[in-house]
C-alpha cells in the first residue's frame, strides 16, 4: 500500500486512498491543481478523449452552473466532467461541420454586405476572414493564453494559477462554442440575409450575457463585493468577448500577409 496515498483523501468523492486510484470513483490518487506539467501531462490525449466522461453534464453545467463546473474542477472534482480541452475540441468539430452545411453564417453575411469595403480594410480581407474560418482551432492555440490573463488579473482573489486560469479560459471558449453552435443550427434554415442579420446580433447579446454570468460565478470564491466585483465582472466579460472576436480575425490577418 502506498502509505502517503492512505493518509490522503480522493479530491473527487473524498474517499480515503489506498493506492493509485481511488477504489470508490476511479479517479486517479495524483490528481491535484492545475499546473502547467499537469496540462501537457504524457497521458493528455487519453484524457482529453476519454468518452466515458460527462460530455453532455459537462454541456449543461457550463450553461446553468459555470461557476460550480469550474470551482469542482479545479478543486479536483473531475471524474464526472469532460476533459476541458477535449470538451472545445469536439465542440468546435460540431460547430465546423454545422458551418459547412450552414445556408447563412458570418462569413456570408459579411462577403453579401460590404464585400469591396472589406477588401480595402486594412484590418482584415475577405479572403483573410475565410482563412480565418479554415484555421480556427490553430488561432485558439493563440487566444487561450491571452483570455488567461483577463481574470488573472482581475480576479487576482481567487487565488488560482495561471495554468488554472487557463482552464478557465478553455471553459469559456467552450461556452461561446455552445452558443455559436445553436447560430449554426439557425444559419442551416432558409432565412434572408436581413432575418438573419438580427438573430446573430440576438446570439451576440446571448453570449455577454452568459459571459457576465460565467464570471459572475466564477468570482463566487474571491473576496470582492459590491461594486468591486461587479465592475471586474462586466470589465472581464466585455474584454474576453473582444479578445474572441477580434483576436482570430487580427492573427490571421497578420499569418495571412
């Protein structure tokens, strides 16, 4: 018997251990916070794809209840949730494959609408937003770091790493994927270009909406209260939403020239 493991408990159901796993949940003994050795841990790929994991749980909490989806998890309470990073992965698959059958999205609404203005930016061509449609997971890789610092330093009273911060930012993304694949669900049926114009900008409201309330609950643990946290709330909702519209488009600009 490994003598530390009996002297701890398991951070997923709390029963005492006795070995590399958990015999009640199955959840592995080493489990602990979230660092950066822990992220790009050798048995990552595993995890990340581990079907018999709670996808659609995973779905629901995001929705109803983020902040306890990430406070669980990030407290070790894992063995009923999706891998973070395999959750927006299989997310965001189902979001490319709705997008591709999809009659309206932004990219068309956009190329309708202000097809030569949009040539002449010198933000972002046409031919660079398609781009940006064909490599998006690759621009994500860019973003997560970057929504990382947001409550990292607005929230500096969680008291979490930034390697946790991270996750944090994984979830969110996974959030917006969930909105943007109900879009994409809209943008299949035979609607005018104009319908469809002011249903994306309802979507738009949704996802601030969902990001006030998925920082709203994550800052449930740190000690700020009445206005402080209600201003850091809207300040980290407001920059993230940002971050993901506009950081995609400006780096594949850039990769694009």
């Amino acid at each position: 018997m490994n003598k530390l493991n009996a002297r701890k408990a398991c951070l997923n159901c709390s029963t005492v251990l006795e070995g590399d796993y958990c015999y009640k949940c199955s959840q592995a003994s080493a489990t602990g916070r979230m660092s950066f050795s822990r992220l790009f841990a050798k048995d990552i790929f595993a995890s990340v794809f581990n079907l018999n994991r709670g996808f659609f749980k995973s779905c629901i909490d995001l929705i109803v209840r983020p902040g306890t989806l990430v406070k669980n998890y990030l407290s070790g309470q894992r063995k009923s949730y999706f891998h973070f990073a395999g959750l927006l992965f299989i997310l965001l698959a189902i979001d490319a494959l709705l997008l591709s059958v999809a009659t309206n999205s932004e990219l068309t609404l956009l190329a309708s609408r202000v097809p030569s203005e949009l040539e002449k930016s010198n933000f972002i061509s046409l031919k660079g937003l398609e781009r940006m449609y064909d490599f998006y997971k690759f621009t994500l890789a860019f973003i997560t770091p970057l929504l990382a610092l947001v409550p990292y330093f607005l929230l500096r009273k969680l008291r979490y790493f930034y390697a946790e911060h991270i996750v944090i930012a994984w979830f969110y993304l996974a959030l917006t994927s969930l909105v943007s694949i109900s879009s994409r669900l809209v943008g299949i049926l035979p609607l005018s270009i104009e319908l469809y114009q002011g249903i994306l900008l309802a979507f738009g409201v949704v996802i601030l909406a969902l990001s006030v309330r998925f920082y709203w609950q994550v800052s449930v643990c740190a000690e700020y209260t009445g206005w402080s946290r209600t201003l850091r709330v809207i300040i980290s909702s407001l920059i993230s939403m940002l971050i993901y519209s506009a950081a995609p488009a400006y780096l594949t600009s850039a990769f694009s020239n």
